[in-house]
C-alpha cells in the first residue's frame, strides 16, 4: 500500500511539471472581502468584531483599523465605534457638514485626530452624535456653531432614561422605551425654541426597530414618521410589510429581499439575498448573505461611464439626438447616466435633414416614403402644406416663397402667421422676445406679438444681432451704401416703449461683418479688418471710439474649425488666425499664419507696431508645407497647434506661451511631431484615420477619451474601428460605426454635477496586480434590461478569441476597446431568473477562463398599501383613452392578484359620469343619463342597473381612491379593452 501511495505521488508530480495547454483559471478571490454584518459610508464591521475600511470601486482596499467593536456609526471623515467592554471611541475630523454638526470628541476642545480617542464608557450602542447607555440612558453631543471657540461648550448631554434602542435622525432623536413604545425627542435648539413643537412626541406602540424616522412594528410592518419642513410631526404612514431590517431609505423583508424606500413613498424592490444595506445621499451599500458588499447609486467604476457603450445599432443617419433606421424608423435619442432611451417619433421615414446647417439644433425635416413631408420640433411631429414651400428657416420661424412668415405651434392648424400686418418680406432675425424683419422695400420692422409693428429705418440690406454678448446686445445693419450701424436695444427686454435709440453709423464701404465671436469684427471692401467688443459699443454711445484697427489687405474671412480663433484670407492668399481671447490692444495678429503656397509659418519673434496695427518683424521658420488646414489648442503653458496636409498626415508643433522670443529656428523640428498618416477627419482631441480607427488624447475629465480610466493622456489612444462619424462635446462622445452602430461615452449631465451612477446593485470587487481578468459584476438587473459588461483582462496583446459564454452555453464574442479592456452586452431575461457567464480566451495557445459571475434577475416591483393594508404592486403599464394618455391623479395603474386595477374616478369622469362617494356605506355611485352603477368597498361585484358584472378582485382603497379591475370596470361603463403587448399599452375605446 505504501509502495502504490508513492507511486500516486510521483505521478502527480509528474504531471505538475508537464506544460499542459488546458484551461487556466484566474479568479478573483480575497479573504477580505467577506463577513461583514454593517456597512456605512467606507466603513464596514465584520462578524468577528474588525472594523475596516472598505474600498469604492476604482478606489481604495479593504483594510483592516480595528478590532473588538459590536457596533459603530460614520460620516463621510469620522467614525464612531463601540468596543465589547463598553468603551465608545471617536475618530477623524469633528466637523459633519450633512447635519451641520460639529463636536465629534465631546469634552476634549479638539477638531480632528488621526487614532481613535475614547469618549464614553458603559455604551450598549452609538447612532450619529448620540449614544445608548448599557443602564438605558441616552446622551447627546455636538454643536451646530462650526467655530473652533466654541469646542468647549460640547458638553454630554442626557435627554432620556429607560429606553432599549435609540437612533439619531437629526432635528430628532429617536427612541424606543423598554415597552416598544416610540418617542421623538427633538434635538435642534432651533426647532426648541419653537413654541409650537413638543419637544417629546409619542409616535406609535409595539415598536422593535427604528432607524432614520422608519420604524419596524412587532407585526413585521414597517412604517415612516411624517415630519413637515417646519419641523412638526405629522403622524405615520404604513409603507411595506413582513420587514425584518431598516436602515436610512432602505429595507430589508423577511426573505432577504431588500427595497429601496424612494422619497414618492412607493418602495422598489431591487435584489435579494441580502441581510444589511445602507443608503447614504451618494449611495446605497449592500451586505448580502455571505458577507460581501456591492453598491448602487452615485459610485460606480471609472469604466462605466469612460468605454464606449452601444445606444443603438441598424442606424443610417444621425442629427443631434434623433435617429435615422436602416428600417426606415425615426427615434430620438436621450442620453443619461449611462443609458440611451428611445422614443419613437415615426415610421416608414425616407430621410432627415436640418433646414439650418448652421444650427445644429434646428428644427428637422422628414421625409416619409409616400412623399408627404413633416417637421419634429419641440418633441412635436407637423406635416409641412406641400403647396405653401419654405424658404427658410431660422429661429424656429419660417419664411414661405410669398414673404410671409409662420411659427410652428401645437393647435390647429400647426403654422401660425407671425406680424400679420407686414406682408412682403424679405428676411427676417429672432431677437430675445422680438422678431426684426426686412421688408422687400428695404425697410427694418420689430414686432412683438399681440403688438402692432413698428418702422425703425430704411434702406437696410442686411440685418446682425450679436448672440454672443449675455448683456443687452445691438443690432447690427448694414445699408445700400455698404454702411454699418448699430441699433442699441433697449435697457429691458420688458421696456414697455419697445424702442430702440437711434441708429448710429461706425464703419463705411463695409464688405463683411463676423459677429459670432466673443470680439466682433468687419472687413471693408479697401481690406481694412476692424475689431470691437460690446463694451466699446457702450463708450461709442458716450462719444468714446475704441474700436481697432487690427491689419491691412484682407479679402474675406476664412473658416475654422475652432469657434474662438477667426480666421481672415488676405489679398496674397495667405490665411491667418486671430485668437478672440488676446487684448487687441496689445497683440495684433497671431505669429502663424498660412501664406498663398500652403505654407504654415511662424514669426518667431511676433513684435507688432500697436500703432498702425502692421506687424513688422520679417523673421520667419516654415513648419510645414502643402498645408491644408490647421488648428490652435490653447493650453496653460503652451499653444498645441494641429496641422492637416495634402498627404492626408496629422502634425503637431508646440509653441510656448510665454513670448514668441522663446520660439527658435533650432527647436522648430523638436517641437514638430507626426502624429497620423492617411486621416479622414480630425478636432482638437481625435482623429480617424482612412481605416476607420479613432485615437483620442488630451483631457479625461469624465471619461471623454473613451480609454476606460479618468487619465489623461497626450499620446494618441486607439479607442474605436470601422468609425464613420463622431460627435464630440465638452463631457460627452458619439461615435457611428460603418455598420450602423452608434457608441457612446462620457457625461451629457450639467458640467458642474456629473451624473453617473448605477441603478443596479454591482460587486466591488476586490482587484490588485496580480488578478489578470478584472471584472465588476451587477448582483441583479431588473427583467428585459440588457448587461453591459466590461472586462480588463490585463496583458491582453496576445488574446484571441474573447468572449462571454453563458451557462446556455450561448457564446458573445467580446469587443475590443481601449487598452486592456473588452465590453459586450448580455441580453436581458424576459421573466425572472438567473443569468451566470463566464470569460474565455486564447492567450498563445492556452485556453484563459475567469471565474463564474451570476446576475439575478428580478422584478423591480414598485409598493402600495390599500386600506386593507395589503401589498399592491405599481404597473408600468400605459392606459389610452380613445388614443390619448388617461389622465389620472395617482402615478399608474396597480397590480393584485393578477389583475390590472384602475382609479374608478379618473375612469369614470374621463366618460362623463358623475362619481359620488358614501363614506357611511363605503359606496361609489356613478351615474351617466339613465345609467347607474354602484361599486362597494369589499365586493366583488359591479351593479349595473339591475345586472351583476362578477370581479376576480374587489374593490379596494389606496391611497384615498377607489379601484377596480380595469376590463371589469370599463365594460360597466360601456367601453372596450385592448392589450398591447408589445408597447405595454391598455387601449381603451368607447363609441359614444
């Protein structure tokens, strides 16, 4: 037998050693990451009393800060925890700016430590800036004076004995006594100064838990305290049933299903499995059952929102957001937290185009298959009267061939005649609350509507308004005689007079005006470029002139990509650009310029003469030649200039900005850099190439470079193939690929407040060097919602073949992205269920898998109480009245037993019945000419007359209304019901 053990030994051994190419597991496994019991802010405990710190996706490890604790509290900079002996323990910064609070060591006159401080002995449990005592008394500290003079003041203070369990809610403590009785005490000196609050309130008996004005009742019944925004409690609200934890805005039930409490009053069941949670302002973090935390909400990892994500695919044609099939429908596009959501706008569509080209955001044209023409504006479709054709359009007003001008409205009919007193009209201009119109005699009008026109000159040729100036701007026109005036509006756009002052005349022989610049600039047909700002006009108007004189031997202005630099051609065909931010008054013209053999060049020592406006320095380096086009980047320390040539080559030259005097000829070459070959297109931080592939650099705020990270980068980073077309703005990316998909990235959310969260609870995972396949995983997505998967498999050169295979064995083939990292999308589950998948690839000839992942797919069910205090579940269904939405004074229709339930009310009215209600007999009356229907609370029938309609529910109450189920109820009052189930719609139609 020892002989055979030995022998199995050496084998095994000998298979150890033998390169075999089979399946290599990488896992992501720590022991960290497990046994945790509570969870708050970046803290969490664990089941053998450790505390720790816990990371939040990109950022931070698991690490462990203490040992021996039963129960703790935290803020986003402190933590308070309670050892087994008793001893409470404080520790971080003293000031919590959510509640105002300040004073986190009571009694010590310090702000902040870095190591834990005791405050307090003899301590069952800690919530907030209040402490239970193991003899049943609470204590409360912190001041709402934020002055470090007042640290000594922070005294302990005691505000109750005999309770079992306490809970700081703010303005209030709550606690619950020996007896499960709840009480409110208020805990704000501003609100105890108010007469009209009790600063002790009983809320409710038989009480077991309280957490965050929730309380969880021996019935299992979880309830919320109802305070008003002047402090007063207005009672409680039975919320959700069979709870067995609260904790803030969230709920677990008996069977570890967790509910996010959402401030409408209805909870929404999220995912189960779950034993804890914790929803702070920012996020909500879940402890499941075996002691793992993931998280949902404003947190969520870099790449998420920084790698290209599908919006759409089958795509023909994009103009803003509204979207053109190759099935010939038309969607419009909304981008948010990740997401794209379509709402169709037609079918049977030909083609899109703008009427504008100038105006990205103009009114869309449409032309359907059969010939018949429509516009989309305002969210709105309008088909276009073929017989009256428009001429232009602008302002979103239109200008037909017989000069008469229409705005677009959403009453019949759909356009509406604008200054119907002034015929004949030739153009026209939208002020901020006015329009300007040409008549073909030439004269200049304003009309306001519901005013009469008023003449304010003649002889006008053309008409300016300067859009860039956020003050009150000027109306710029130019007459026969190639003169430009101003028109200086009036001091409010509220001005009941509607004047404007007198036309004055600043340039002659004018041949064109450029006003789309922060500085606004003409050129007279003798080549002179002049320059101004707004503020100049107001010293015009003083008799002050200061407008400049910037150069000679200009032909025209010339077009350029980048809206801050104009571009001029002078007579010789060199092409220049003037930056709109330098002082005109210092700086004349820019050192680069583009001369008449397609030769860009630098003055390299740029010293202009302020007087004449001519620049005198003959000094010059050619940087490249067969110059097509070029681009200026302004930095902070440095000018990026891009340059496009004829060869289809992308170069970059770096110029100091501390004085033209640093730019020799001997670092004209180091400073010149190729970048691309062969380019189709390119902005000031993109390029695609002949090939379809699209680099990107510069700037990562939000994740525009598309590269899975926030890194900035200089060095162009491949993100994209096969690219067509790309859209790129200040936090936001589209990019169309040749087969019709459209990608997205980035953050189209106000710039000052980034947008990005994850309404799916994901695994933090627990990732460091040595994990090749790196992977955050949703714990559970709602039905029909597809899962967006990204994965960096680090090292990933040599992979081939990467894909998701699920345990359907269905295979997804992975997409690469930038870098190290591959994304994809898992269709989503039509019922509930569960979806598990793993990753595979080739790396030279072994076969790589990852770990198994499973995603629950749940039912995000959304909460009612009736009267009966049962369950009713909120529908996501649309009910259409005779083709229009039914309006109704409750958000949607309910669900119980199966059975869609209507407010009768909001049915019944929309007919034209009469609804009376009998609080006495608990009977709703609806009467129509000679019919008559009652409906009793408790029944299951509809009386009709003298006939019964049978239900399958009876009617109930919720929420103070009155449902029933909808077919039962809608054929009681004569009408008929459809389902779509397609578009989730409830069609109901009446003949009458």
């Amino acid at each position: 037998m020892k002989y055979l053990f030995k022998l199995l030994l050496s084998f095994l051994l000998i298979l150890t050693l033998i390169p075999l190419k089979s399946s290599c597991v990488f896992a992501v496994e720590t022991t960290n990451n497990k046994g945790f019991i509570k969870v708050m802010e970046n803290r969490a405990l664990k089941e053998d009393g450790s505390l720790w710190n816990i990371p939040s996706f990109d950022y931070g490890e698991y690490k462990k800060i203490g040992e021996g604790y039963v129960d703790f509290t935290a803020g986003p900079a402190y933590y308070l925890a309670v050892k087994r002996d008793g001893t409470l323990w404080a520790c971080g910064s003293s000031y919590f700016g959510l509640d105002g609070l300040y004073g986190l060591y009571p009694e010590k006159n310090i702000e902040e430590s870095d190591t834990p401080i005791k405050i307090m002995d003899n301590v069952k449990s800690v919530s907030g800036f209040s402490a239970l005592k193991k003899d049943g008394s609470v204590w409360v500290w912190g001041i709402r004076d934020h002055s470090p003079e007042t640290l000594k003041k922070n005294k302990l203070q005691m505000i109750y004995q005999g309770a079992k369990a306490i809970d700081n809610a703010g303005d209030y403590v709550n606690v619950i006594d020996n007896k499960g009785t709840l009480y409110s005490i208020l805990n704000n000196p501003n609100l105890q100064a108010r007469k009209s609050l009790k600063n002790i309130s009983k809320i409710a008996e038989n009480v077991i838990s309280i957490k965050s004005n929730y309380f969880i009742k021996s019935d299992k019944t979880l309830w919320h305290i109802n305070i008003s925004s002047d402090g007063k409690i207005l009672g409680s609200t039975h919320i959700l049933n069979n709870v067995k934890f609260v904790n803030l805005n969230c709920a677990v039930k008996q069977d570890g299903t967790l509910f996010l409490l959402h401030g409408d009053g209805y909870p929404q069941r999220i995912m189960s499995g779950v034993k804890y949670a914790y929803n702070s302002i920012r996020e909500c973090m879940v402890i499941k059952n075996d002691g793992s935390i993931c998280s949902l909400g404003y947190s969520c990892p870099i790449s998420y929102f920084s790698l290209p994500r599908t919006a759409l695919k089958n795509v023909k044609k994009l103009i803003d957001h509204i979207a053109l099939t190759n099935d010939n429908m038309l969607l419009s596009l909304k981008f948010y937290n990740g997401f794209c959501t379509q709402t169709k706008i037609g079918e049977n569509v030909k083609d899109i185009y703008t009427r504008d080209i100038k105006d990205p955001y103009a009114t869309i044209e449409i032309e359907n298959l059969d010939g018949s023409r429509w516009v989309f504006e305002y969210g709105t479709l309008t088909k276009i009267d073929l017989n009256k054709e428009f001429v232009s359009n602008k302002d979103h007003l239109y200008l037909d061939n017989s000069g008469t001008i229409w705005r677009k409205s959403n009453s019949i009919p759909p356009f509406q005649k604008v200054a119907s007193d002034i015929d004949n009209i030739k153009d026209y201009f939208a002020g901020p609350d006015c329009v300007y119109i040409i008549k073909n005699d030439k004269s200049l009008w304003m009309y306001k509507i519901g005013e009469k026109a008023i003449k304010l000159c003649e002889n006008v040729k053309e008409l300016f308004w300067d859009k860039t100036y956020s003050g009150n701007p000027s109306l710029y026109l130019v007459k026969d005689d190639n003169s430009l005036w101003i028109l200086k509006a009036p001091s409010s756009i509220y001005d009941a007079s509607r004047k404007f002052s007198d036309a004055h005349k600043i340039l002659d022989d004018v041949k064109e005006v450029n006003l789309d610049m922060p500085i606004n600039y003409a050129i007279t047909n003798s080549g002179k470029l002049w320059a101004w700002s707004e503020s100049d006009v107001e010293l015009f108007y003083n008799g002050i002139n200061k407008f400049k004189l910037i150069v000679d031997d200009v032909v025209s202005f010339d077009i350029n990509e980048n809206p801050y630099i104009l571009g001029i051609r002078k007579s010789d065909g060199s092409r220049y650009r003037i930056n709109n931010y330098i002082d005109i008054t210092k700086q004349i013209i820019s050192d680069l310029y583009l001369n008449k053999a397609n030769e860009l060049c630098l003055n390299i020592v740029g010293q202009s003469d302020n007087s004449n406006g001519q620049n005198n320095s003959n000094k010059l380096i050619k940087i490249l030649d067969n110059v097509v086009s070029y681009n200026e980047i302004n930095k902070p320390n440095a000018l990026e200039i891009l340059v496009h040539c004829e060869d289809g080559s992308l170069w970059r030259y770096n110029r100091s900005n501390k004085g033209t005097s640093d730019n020799s000829i001997s670092d004209t070459n180091a400073r010149l850099e190729k970048i691309f070959d062969n380019i189709k297109k390119y902005g000031s931080d993109y390029a695609i190439l002949d090939d379809g592939s699209l680099y990107t650099w510069g700037s990562n705020d939000r994740g525009i470079l598309g590269n899975g990270t926030e890194e900035s980068s200089d060095k162009p980073q491949k993100i994209l193939d096969d690219v067509n077309w790309v859209s790129f703005s200040s936090y936001f990316r589209l990019a169309l690929k040749n087969d019709g998909t459209l990608l997205f990235w980035g953050d189209e959310s106000n710039p000052s407040v980034p947008s990005f969260h994850i309404d799916n609870p994901m695994n933090l995972g627990t990732f460091n060097d040595s994990n090749k396949i790196q992977h955050y995983n949703y714990e559970a997505v709602g039905i029909n919602e597809d899962i967006d998967v990204a994965v960096k498999i680090k090292d990933s050169s040599a992979l081939k073949n990467a894909k998701i295979i699920l345990d359907s064995q269905i295979e997804i083939p992975l997409e690469k992205n930038a870098g190290d990292y591959y994304s994809a999308v898992i269709p989503g589950l039509s019922k509930m269920g569960v979806i598990s998948y793993h990753f595979s690839a080739n790396e030279n000839g072994n076969i790589i898998n990852s770990k198994e992942y499973t995603v629950e797919v749940i039912s995000k069910d959304r909460i009612i109480i009736d009267s009966n205090n049962d369950e009713l579940t909120l529908s996501n269904n649309v009910i259409n009245l005779n083709g229009s939405l039914l309006a109704m004074n409750f958000p949607c229709p309910v669900i119980k037993e199966g059975r869609v339930l209507v407010p009768v009310r909001a049915l019944s009215e929309a007919l034209n019945f009469k609804v009376l209600w009998d609080g006495k007999s608990k009977t709703v009356s609806i009467t129509k000419n000679n019919t008559k229907i009652l409906v009793k609370i408790g029944e299951k029938t509809i009386k009709v007359g003298k006939n019964n309609i049978k239900t399958d529910v009876a009617a109930l109450i919720a929420q103070g209304s009155t449902f029933l189920p909808l077919r039962a109820i809608s054929e009681a009052l004569g009408a008929k019901v459809n389902w779509d189930s397609n578009n989730k719609i409830i069609e109901i139609t009446t003949s009458f």
